[in-house]
C-alpha cells in the first residue's frame, strides 16, 4: 500500500453518500457526499441534526493529539498509538502526522483497514496462528518493502502454528516474545524458562525474526505502582538478558514495548533506564484512549492525575439526546440507550441541558440505567427539565463509544460540525 494510495482512500471517504446508515446526521442531508455536508458547516444544535447524535469537540481532539505528541517526545518514546479504540484511519493519520511512529491493532480485520488507509507500520499487540490472516500479512510484506509488521508471540505452539502457516514465504515476520503481567493475568508467557523456549522457537524457523519484547502493564494484577513498575523492570531484563544471549544479533533495531492508558508515565519511568543494547531501542508506547479521553473510567486512571505539571487530557465526546418522557418529577427519560452509548464500565453522567439555545448545567439529574434505546434518569428537585430538552452525555470508556456510531460529527466550540470521522469496526 503507497502513501499515495492510502491518502487517495482518506479523501474517498468524502466521496461516500449521507443515508439511513449514518445515525444522527440532518435527514435533508440524504443524498449528499460527506464532504458537501462537512463543507455546509452545518451547526450541531440547529441545523437539522436529529438526536441522539454523537460528537466528538473539534478543540478538544486536537488538544490531546498534541499533547500525547509533546508527551512522547519530552520522555524520548516512540509511538503506536492503539487504532482499536477508534478504528478511524482519519485518526490514525492525524496520529501519524503528529509523530506517532505507527498504529497498534489487536486483530487482523483491524489490520486490513489500516492498511487500506496507507498505515505503514502496524504493531499487533496480539499473537497471530490465524492461517490466512497470516498469509495475507506475508503477501503484504511482499508486496511492500516499506510495510512494517510486528506481533507478539507468547507460546512454542503459537511460534509452530505461525511457522507452519508462513512456509515458503520470502519476507520473516517480525514478532516480540510476550512476558505475562502476572500469574492470572490476560495473555504472556509465565516465566522467562518459557520465554527463553519460545525464543528458541522463533530462532528455529526461517519464517519469523525475533525483533525484541513488550508486553501489557495494565494486566498486572491487583495494580498499583510498585507492581507496575517491577513488571516493566522484568520486560527491560528480559530484553537485556536476550540481548547478552546473542538473541538480537544482527538486528539494526531493538524493539520494547509497553503502554497502556492508565501507566504510561510508568512507562516513561522504566523505559529510561533501559541500557545500552547491541542495537539502539525502540521504546515503543502504546496508548490509545487518550485521543479521545473521557468523563469516566480514563478521567479517573490518567497517569496525568499524578503528573498534573505534564498537562492534561481533555474529555472531548458528548452525546446529545432528547427527552421524550417526562413521567413524574422523579423521573424522565431520554431517546438514547445501549446502542448509543458506552456502558461496559461505567453509565453516562448528565452534563449540560439545552433549552431553546441556551445551555446549562444539568444540575439535580442523574443517569440510572440503560435500555436498548432510553436512558433512565433520576431528577432532584432542583433538576429543570421538560420533553423536547437536549441534554448533553459524557461517556465513560472510548472504545466503546467509538463502536456504536459509523459517522461522527466533529463540532467547535459553538456547535459548528467542521469535519466527520468514519469508522470501521
């Protein structure tokens, strides 16, 4: 895939026609392209948005893509931000056009959009035995000399099973040997007798090249930051201890990785103090949620709440939805559910109502619970609130708000939609 072909496949997305698909959009904009809806700059509040609408803030989303580029820069980091929480190639391109080395995915299906989109350096924070999967990821390299591809591999059988899948294939595939973040965590090798095995293992094929190692801090059990910072010292020893092995001879670059939202700045700590190797290091992060951060589970695990003078996210969605019933002064609900809104961590939170193009704060109200398609909110007596209102959401978990919408708004401060972010997922 050429840079060329990627941008071409950016700016087609502005070619695609606004239908039913699409949740939220103008009804009268049926028919348009997206990029002559985006180029009306149409006002999210009056311009015939129906709700409940998704919107990500213009202001706040560049606000954090610069400040994670100054973040990484300022610690001496690359990095490969997790596509998985947007799956927006317009968002990978912004990342990688603000410095990020590559994208981290989890899946192939991920992967594939990537690289309709020209990303050119993918980091799969996953091991990889799925045949065909694999298959299409060596025609890739084949195909493309300027294609970086990187997976981890976490067991003797899963290096067999990736052997066996990539036989006669000209071009190695580059994997980095997993260590586990603890006994009952996600995925990893246990102990580093087995991480030397399946070291081992790679070594023995000429399918695969072992490029270095990473791994997950968010998996350590019952984390905090000591148990943090000694599993990130455990992955710098192992690559030390594989690097004095002779396990990297030959390579130009030596890969290790770690990160995701909630321990960076330990990360930074760690990544440091990693000594000089046989090669120069590639101190990969991996972070992803802060591109669009939020008002729930990040808001309260951001590594900048214990380093407050290395700035700040910003929460930067909000779903609008409408009241439509308003049975007792107790009670209300509004147009917008489990298809709308993230859930899995923590429930919406009210924050703004607009009435008649004035907004306020949704003082006295207080989302309960989720339907399929309402939310239930618990109103106080000082909650002012009638059928019609808007009331505005702030949502809790980014990659599953991404999820649930095709198409979403990007809108200023004063409501004026200057962009809209499409999705694969």
């Amino acid at each position: 895939m050429s840079l060329d072909t990627g941008t071409e496949a950016l700016a087609r997305l502005a070619e695609e026609r606004v239908d039913h698909r699409f949740k939220g959009l103008p009804p009268d904009a049926e028919g348009l392209t997206v990029g002559e809806l985006a180029a009306q700059r149409r006002n999210l509040f009056t311009d015939g948005f129906a709700t409940p609408v998704l919107a990500l803030s213009a202001e706040r989303l560049e606000h954090n893509l610069a400040l994670m580029e100054s973040y990484t820069e300022r610690h001496g980091l690359a990095f490969a931000p997790h596509g998985k929480t947007s799956m927006a190639p317009q968002l990978f391109h912004r990342q990688t056009g603000r410095g990020a080395w590559g994208i981290t995915l989890a899946v192939p299906h991920q992967v594939r959009v990537a690289r309709a989109f020209g990303t050119r350096r993918i980091f799969l924070a996953n091991e990889l035995v799925d045949a065909p999967a694999l298959r299409w990821i060596a025609a890739e390299l084949e195909r493309d000399a300027d294609f970086r591809f990187v997976c981890y591999v976490d067991s003797v059988r899963g290096v067999e099973l990736m052997d066996a899948a990539l036989h006669g294939t000209a071009r190695p595939v580059d994997v980095v040997v997993e260590p586990a973040a603890g006994e009952g965590a996600r995925t990893g090798v246990r102990t580093e007798a087995e991480c030397a095995a399946v070291a081992d293992a790679v070594a023995a094929t000429r399918t695969l090249r072992l490029v270095g190692v990473a791994g997950y801090e968010g998996e350590v059990p019952q984390a905090d930051p000591d148990r943090v910072h000694a599993y990130l010292r455990r992955l710098v020893a192992l690559a030390v201890e594989f690097d004095r092995a002779g396990r990297f001879a030959g390579l130009t670059e030596i890969v290790v990785s770690a990160g995701g939202s909630a321990w960076f700045d330990a990360v930074a700590d760690v990544f440091a103090g990693i000594p000089e190797l046989s090669a120069p290091v590639l101190k990969l992060l991996r972070s992803g949620a802060y591109v669009s951060h939020d008002d729930g589970r990040y808001r309260d695990v951001t590594p900048f709440n214990r380093v407050p003078e290395e700035g700040a996210l910003e929460p930067a969605f909000r779903l609008w939805t409408q009241v439509v019933s308003r049975p007792s002064p107790e009670q209300a609900f509004t147009n917008a559910g489990k298809r709308d809104a993230a859930y899995d961590l923590d429930l919406p939170v009210a924050q703004v109502i607009r009435r008649a193009g004035t907004e306020r704060p949704a003082t006295g109200v207080a989302v309960t619970g989720l339907s399929d398609q309402h939310a239930w909110l618990r109103t106080g007596p000082e909650a002012d609130l009638e059928v019609g209102d808007w009331v505005g959401l702030g949502l809790s978990h980014p990659c599953t708000s991404f999820d649930k919408w095709q198409l979403i708004p990007v809108a200023e401060a004063d409501g004026t939609v200057v962009d809209y972010i499409r999705t694969f997922f």
